[in-house]
C-alpha cells in the first residue's frame, strides 16, 4: 500500500500570500515537517526575524506582511529556498525505502488510526499539556519518517492548555488565550459539496456538530474536530475549547466529540483503518460508537464486540488512579444512553446501554463508575504500558479485568525534534551520521552509535557549552520578563543579568508538579542543599520548570514552595523557576543541562521521556529506578537514586532517596564534572555522558518503539479474517 494518507481538503487561506517564484514555500509551511527540520526553521526565521521570534510559525509569518523584493534579489536566499523546497519535496514523494515498506509494506491494507485526547508537535500549536501529548507527537513524527501508514485523530482546541504565570508570591496562575487558526498551519478537510466537513455527533438529549480541520506530520495527516462553529448552540460551542477541562460532564462531552466524532470523520473522508490504537482511554467511545455501527448493519451485539475487538489496541500511560478516566454512570446513562440504545440515532440498530456499563466496570468493581481504562481494555486484542516496569505494575492492577498479558513496550523520543543543534553537527560532523535517517533505518543503527567513543571530546564539550549558554540566555531572558511583571526594582531585573553560570554544574528538573514526582525531595536537608550548591570551587545551580492541573492545589502549593525557597538568600542566582514550560523550553533544557533529574516515587511513573531527550544530548541522569531509567539504568549511563526496594511508610521512603541523592551528587556527580585534565576537559564525566547517549538514541527513540507496536501490535491486529471489519 502506500506509505502515505491522502485526504481531501480546502485550499489554504488567502491571507497566505508569497511571490509566484517562492510558491514552494506554502507546501512546506502547512506542514509540521519544518518543526524538525532546522534548514526549514532557518529558512523562515530569515525571512522574517522578529515575527520568527514572536510566533515561532511559518504560516503566521508569511501570512503577515513582508517586504520580498530584497529577498527575490538574494541569490543565496533563493538557493535556499530552493534547497528546503527541494527537500520537503523528495521527502514526501519518497518513502518506499524505508523501514516499514521494506520490511512490512505488503502486511498491512489500510492505515492505522491512532486516537489521542492531545497532540504535541510544535510550541506554537498549544494542542498539548505535558508527556502524552508530546509522546503522541512523537510516534506522529517517527510514523512519517518511517513511511508508516498512519492517520492520527484528536481536537482542535481553541484555548489549548493553560499558559502558567508564576506571581510574586510563588502562585501559579492560569490563563486561556484564544488561538487564531487563520495564522496555524492547519488546513479544512473537505466534505462531499466541496465545504468544509461537518459531522454530527448525539450528545444526550440534542446532536453537536463539529469541524474538522487537519493538521499535516509530515506524511502523516491529523483529524483535529472543533465544535466551535455557528451551527451549534453557544452553550456547545466551548465543548472543544480547553484541553483537560475540569468539569466531568464537559470532559465527557469531548470524550464523546473524540471518540464518536472521530469515528465519523474517518467515515467521511473514506479512510477504513486496518488497527484502532486508543493512546489512553479518553478516546474509548469510539469503541461504543463502532460497536453500534455493526449492530445497525446487522450484526449481532456479540459479533460486533468482537469485530471491534479483533482491530483494536490500547496503549495504558498511568498507574495513577486520577490518570485513568472515569464517569459516574447516571451522567453515562444521560449522555451516552442515546447514542448505544439508538434514541439519538435514525440508523442505528440499538447497543444496550447496561452491556457497555458492564464492560467499563474497573478493577475495584464498583458498579457506580464507568472506566474508560476498563472498557478499552475489555474491547482490545491486545495493549501495552509504556515501560517494563509500568507492565508488571499494570498487569498487577488489571488482573480482574485482562485476558491477555498487558505488554511492556516502552516510549522513546524522537530524536531529530530532541537533539540539539550543536550536538546534531556533531553527530554529522564526527560519525558522518544522517540523524533523520539513522532514526528511520532500524536495528543495524544501533551498532552504530557504539561509535560514539571516537568522537572528539573536545568538540562534544565544546558544543555542549554553546548549547549551554544558548540556554542561559533563554533562562534569564524569562526570568527578566517574570521580575518585570512583579514590578521589582531596576536594580533586581539588572542583578538577573548574572544569572545562570554556563561554567558551573547545571541540574535540570522540568515535569508535571504532580506530588507523587516529589520535585521538592531536594530540599529535605536544606544546609546540606545550601553546602552544595555554594561551594566556591565546585558550585552547582538548579533549573526547575513545569505545571501543575489547575485542579491540583497540593502540585501549585510545591511550586510555590520551591518558588519562595528559589528566592531566598542562600538560593538567589542558584536554583531558577521557569514559568511557562512548554516544548520550546523543554528544548533548551534538554540540551543545556549536565544533570537531568527525576525522583517519582517509585512504581508511580509509568515511563517519563525527558531524561531520554537529555540523555541523548549527553546529559546524564540522576533518577529513581522508576518507569523508563528502571531498564535504561547500566550502571555506567548515570545514577541510581536508591533501589528497587519500596517501604510502605512514605517519609521513611522520602528521606532514605534524599539520602542517596545528597550522597550521590556529593560523591560522584559534582567530583566527576569538576576534576579536568591537563587539556581542561573532564575525561571521567565525558565517558558517562558518551555511555548515556550510547544507550539513548536507538533503544529508546520512537522507532524503536514504533518497531514494537507494528510487530507486537499493529500487525496481529490488522491479520485478516472471515468477514469484513470496519
């Protein structure tokens, strides 16, 4: 089959103009493929430097005006544009020599779906809060690099996640501004008359439209629904507008809007997936909505759950109760009841409300609760956690509701989008290494990266540094921007021009201020914190950035914490709070920091992918044997906080890992990035670091992955049988 999904959709705005000679520059504009290409982003940032800045957005730029006429007399600028051009082109034409055609092509008929509640691909589609989403962003990547027929279907919300301010207290505040989609590189999928496609979803008593839009991963097409259109109501219009919307019955809403709606903008659009992959079960109504498809064409309950079933796969992402989706079923019954029994549908044959309750009943078996975990489980061939740990964790919780053995395929990173920009040249440069394609070939890659050890150590410090000052200057611009809006002095916005050393040791800890990640484990003994982070000759400074729900006052009051600490006087110009962690900043800090740090209370993390993104830029990491570090750990990569061991008591937990942290950063971190050689380079810890991008950049990069799902997943999923699927 092919290797890529071609949909049909509307011409791109009008407001997107370009002179005829640079019309190249529409296609490679309306598609994310330049969010992890640098040529690309360089490209656009010449054309237009200071909008680059503030928008960061190919489509935002051309669409605003620019004087071309200098631009049309750069010999050097029109090769460039040439040479981008060229290649956006030989990339989407091509594809039929990559892994998944050579090895798989003749295996699977039709596509995969892949449905997720969030999408992260870039900062400036705010379509994503955290982990999932840009994991979800990822496998879209790799899926596209890998030539992988796959079609992703998500929401398009218009007020995305929130964007954090931190006030002068420590406080974290909230705010939802509106996203202007003209200026997105989004593009109107097209219905039947030639309009934009519009589909129809019974929501209780009444029916919700909502539009589709799509966005382009490269090969890869994502169905984003939007029910923020004048066909519907005012009170239905914000369904889609904020993503993990804190009331229950508006979350069922979405969940319905994306799963139900999903299913039907496939319908429209005339893609027949061979496999479903439910990423998490917000998306687990498109199991009730295809259950009633085969059930109005005349199929028995019985055989429709097991078609559904034969062609479904489920991927779990937390061992965390308030992670895994549930509803009380007096809202089910009111919401979802017209959609199964067929009250709210003039074609449907009727799906017994009382069967889909049975089957969403969890693993505590409380009757009262509809679990979506529970249900997308029951209605899979087969699912997977997202780390080796995280399955048996998984398989332990589960165990009165599976069948089969919940897998343990572990989530990688997509290296191209994760690498930084020095480091990259320094692959290219020193291993003669394609990183896009090295991502894309498969296991004979591996080997590859045993090469590492021949790189010149100088050039790997050196680039490592230039990555470093890069994210110092990212840093105390923020900081500047946080102490201007809190109104300090002239005097403190200047002092935070000293911030931020590039010479000094460089911790990093950016993730969800979720309790149980414990991001305040640091500050157990806070004269032993101050001891090492003071010392004159071997200072250490720390970096901290991430959100906490907006329902979550324990994570808020953390950051608050850590906030009022960061600005006492035995911390100031040591430990940094970042506001606003998005992508763009994970990117710094990944390439920037020596220390990834990360202290979940074990099994809690089912996985984490930010150590991997900085261990593949040679930083090493300093973790909990949790989630994804519990199998990367080989004693020569980084560090191990604590053991495998759990106590019961938390605070007896708490202190014996802040113990082995405090020892491990005394006794080995800080020692070994310190002591240099004759030539000024630190020999011991370059060896740990060439160890921890060694083990990183095949085994936990999203091909890998998506290696695993294909051949453990997608393809026995997709195996024919007697009688049609849908």
């Amino acid at each position: 089959m092919t290797s890529s999904v071609v949909l049909r959709t509307l011409p791109t705005p009008d407001s997107f103009r370009v002179p005829p000679r640079l019309e190249g520059l529409r296609r490679v504009s309306y598609n994310l493929w330049w969010s992890w290409h640098p040529e690309a982003r360089a490209l656009f940032r010449r054309i237009h430097p200071e909008r680059w800045i503030a928008t960061r957005n190919p489509v935002a730029i051309c669409s605003g005006p620019i004087d071309w006429e200098p631009l049309l007399e750069d010999p050097k600028f029109l090769t460039q544009v040439d040479e981008v051009v060229a290649a956006f082109d030989n990339y989407m034409t091509g594809g039929s020599d990559h892994w998944f055609p050579r090895a798989h092509g003749a295996d699977l008929t039709n596509p995969i779906a892949y449905f997720c509640a969030e999408f992260g691909w870039h900062e400036s589609l705010t379509l994503y809060s955290g982990g999932l989403g840009v994991l979800a962003g990822d496998h879209m990547k790799a899926a596209s690099d890998m030539a992988l027929p796959l079609v992703g279907v998500g929401l398009l919300y218009r007020r995305g996640y929130f964007r954090q301010a931190i006030d002068a207290d420590g406080h974290q505040e909230h705010a939802y501004p509106e996203i202007d989609l003209s200026l997105l590189p989004l593009v109107r999928a097209a219905g039947p008359t030639g309009e934009q496609l519009v589909i129809s979803i019974p929501l209780g008593d009444r029916r919700v439209s909502a539009a589709v839009w799509v966005a382009q991963i490269g090969r890869v097409p994502v169905l984003l629904l939007d029910t923020d259109i004048s066909a519907n109501s005012e009170s239905d219009r914000p369904i889609t507008h904020i993503l993990y919307v804190r009331g229950r019955e508006m979350r069922l809403h979405q969940e319905m809007v994306l799963g139900v709606g999903g299913i039907r903008a496939l319908r429209a659009l005339g893609v027949a997936p061979s496999v479903y992959h439910l990423n998490e079960g917000h998306s687990a109504l498109n199991l009730v909505e295809r259950t009633r498809e085969f059930v109005a064409a005349g199929e028995t309950l019985e055989s429709a759950l097991d078609h559904v079933k034969r062609h479904t796969v489920f991927t779990i992402h937390t061992p965390v109760s308030a992670g895994n989706e549930k509803f009380a079923v007096d809202l089910v019954r009111r919401v979802v009841g017209p959609l199964c029994d067929g009250t709210g549908e003039a074609d449907a044959g009727g799906v017994p409300l009382q069967r889909m309750l049975d089957l969403a009943v969890g693993a505590e078996g409380d009757r009262g609760a509809f679990d979506l975990t529970a249900l997308s489980l029951r209605l899979s061939v087969g699912a997977n956690a997202v780390s080796k740990l995280h399955a048996e964790t998984a398989n332990a919780t589960w165990s009165p509701v599976i069948t089969n053995k919940i897998l343990g395929i572990t989530n990688g990173v997509h290296m191209p989008t994760w690498v930084g920009r020095e480091t990259r040249v320094v692959y290219e440069q020193f291993l003669n290494a394609d990183l896009d394609r090295l991502d894309t070939d498969g296991p004979e890659a591996a080997g590859f990266w045993e090469r590492l050890g021949g790189v010149d150590a100088r050039a790997w410090w050196d680039a490592h540094a230039r990555q470093k000052v890069a994210l110092g200057e990212f840093l105390r611009d923020s900081i500047r921007r946080q102490l201007g809006r809190h109104g300090d002095s002239p005097h403190a916005l200047r002092e935070a021009d000293t911030f931020f050393d590039p010479n000094v040791l460089t911790i990093g800890f950016a993730r969800r201020f979720a309790t149980y990640k414990r991001a305040n484990l640091l500050f157990t003994d806070i004269e032993r914190l101050t001891r090492i982070l003071s010392n004159s000759d071997r200072p250490v400074q720390i970096v901290f950035a991430g959100k906490a729900h907006p329902a979550d006052r324990a994570g808020q009051e953390v950051i608050r914490d850590i906030w009022e600490k960061s600005r006492a006087a035995a911390f100031r110009g040591r430990i940094f709070v970042m506001e606003d962690y998005d992508m763009r900043t994970t990117r710094y800090l990944v390439a920037g920091c020596d220390v990834w740090l990360n202290t979940p209370r074990r099994p809690l993390e089912a996985s984490g992918t930010s150590g991997m993104k900085a261990s593949a830029n040679g930083a090493v990491n300093v973790s909990v044997l949790d989630g994804w570090w519990d199998e990367g750990y080989t004693g020569s990569n980084g560090f191990a906080i604590g053991d495998t061991s759990i106590n019961p008591d938390d605070a007896a937990q708490d202190a014996a890992d802040a113990e082995s942290l405090y020892r491990i950063l005394e006794n080995e971190v800080v020692p070994r990035y310190y002591d240099r050689g004759a030539d000024g380079l630190p020999a011991a810890w370059l060896d740990l670091a060439r160890a921890s991008i060694g083990s990183t950049l095949w085994r936990f990069s999203t091909t890998r992955m998506l290696h695993e799902y294909c051949e453990q997943l997608y393809l026995p999923a997709a195996a024919p049988r007697t009688g049609s699927h849908r």
